[in-house]
C-alpha cells in the first residue's frame, strides 16, 4: 500500500524491464524526431526554434516552487531524464486516455496506433518526478524532444495533490491539443482495439505500450479501472486472433 505523502524509489532498484528504444542518448542526438520524421514524412514536425520557442513560454510561466513533472504515460516507466525524487500523486480537471493518434513510433501512417494524453474532464493518478533546480533547464530541453516532436500536446502548470489530497506542488503535464489533426479522442471502442492490436513501430507496438503502462501504474501502487479494463480487453483479443474491423 501507497503512503499519503506516495515517495518512491529510484526505479534503478526496481527489477529490470525490457530495454526501451527511446533513450536519452536518442534524444541528445536528436535521432528520436528524425526518426518520427523518417516513419511518417508527411506528418509536420516542429522545428528546432519553434521547439525553443514552446519551452521558453512555458519556463516564463513557471510557477515559483520545485518543478515537478507528471507522468501518466510512458513517463513512468521509461523517463528519460534525470530526476531528484518521484511520488505517487492526483491531478483534477484532466483524464488519461487514447486520444493522441501515432503515425510513427507505435504505429505507421499506413496502420495508425495511439499512446495517451491527458484530455478534459475528470481526475487522473500518476507519478510526479521532481527535477533538481539545477537540472531543470536541461533536463526540460531533452524532454521538450520527446514530447513536443509533432506540438500534438499542450504543457501546462497543473496543481499535484498526494494521496490523500493534499496540494504538494504544481507539475508540469502535456495535455492534449484538441485542436490538432491528431487528436483521436471520438474513437469508438472498436477502433481503439483495432489500432492497439495492429499498431506498431520503431518502438514497439501500441499494445506493449498499453502493458508497459498499466504495468508501471501498478508497480507504483496505482491502479486505472479504464486502464484495466481495456488492457483486458486488448489482450483477450489478441489471443483470440480476432481483431475489431480488421478480414479473418
């Protein structure tokens, strides 16, 4: 059982996982956008000074305190950057969900995937991951080559209550741009496990990226009933061979 206050362990002491192909030397690089760009040439991605420009509006809108971000995604199992300390916690008025088509990644521009976003409405558990103060510049610009690839999230300041309630911090959360051209969020059921069940890419398929996440939500004492269920549901179907939409 969680702790209200929900402090974590480095994940380095946690049992091995399956080496993930996005890492921080991809991302140093900056072979990570070049391989989105590769996958799917026709998708726009943005360019180093919009890139820039997105973390300097977000860093003058820093609220004052420790920076913290929240990780919903693959963020808690795989972060990538380096971080001070990690703690189970809530953020209100968002949900988790597939809403974020992936044309690369997790899926191709002929067969789409998806991977999650945080989309209005509703409450959302996750892990907060505080970066040192002196680590914050840096260690954003590296993840601003994750996240902020396509500009298909938007970063916001978002208040982060422990498990019991209470207010520890304000974290940085990409939320999704309903807006944007690949915002998946009016999916029906059949073609969410359509596109989690036949996706993949160069890192992995859409369906390990569903596990991964459940898998790390429960590593870190956290449980999502939507999560749960439709990891269920994907795995029953790929046992079964018999794929929503797709010819027998």
């Amino acid at each position: 059982m969680t702790s209200c206050t929900g402090h974590l362990p480095d994940p380095a002491d946690a049992p091995p996982i399956e080496r993930a192909a996005l890492s921080r030397a991809l991302l140093e690089t900056g072979a990570f956008a070049e391989i989105i760009a590769r996958e799917a040439p026709s998708r726009r991605l943005l360019t180093d000074a919009e890139r820039e420009q997105s973390l300097r509006a977000t860093l003058d809108a820093r609220p004052a305190g420790d920076v913290w971000l929240f990780a919903y995604g693959s963020l808690i199992w795989n972060p990538t950057i380096h971080v001070a300390e990690r703690r189970c916690g809530w953020i209100v008025g968002w949900h988790r969900a597939f809403c974020l088509s992936a044309f690369a990644g997790r899926g191709s521009p002929d067969r789409p995937g998806l991977v999650l976003g945080l989309d209005t409405g509703g409450a959302c558990s996750g892990v907060a991951l505080r970066i040192a103060e002196a680590d914050v510049e840096r260690e954003l610009a590296l993840l601003w080559q994750r996240e902020m690839v396509s500009g298909a999230y938007v970063p916001r300041w978002l208040e982060v209550h422990d498990l019991c309630g209470g207010c520890f911090g304000t974290a940085l959360a990409f939320t999704i741009d309903r807006m944007g051209c690949d915002y998946a969020g009016n999916l029906t059921l059949d073609a969410v496990v359509q596109r989690l069940t036949t996706a993949a890419g160069s890192l992995g398929s859409s369906a390990d990226y569903l596990f991964r996440t459940r898998d790390g939500l429960r590593a870190n004492g956290l449980s999502d009933a939507y999560l749960e269920w439709l990891a269920a549901i994907v795995e029953h179907t790929l046992s079964a061979g018999a794929v929503p939409g797709m010819a027998r």
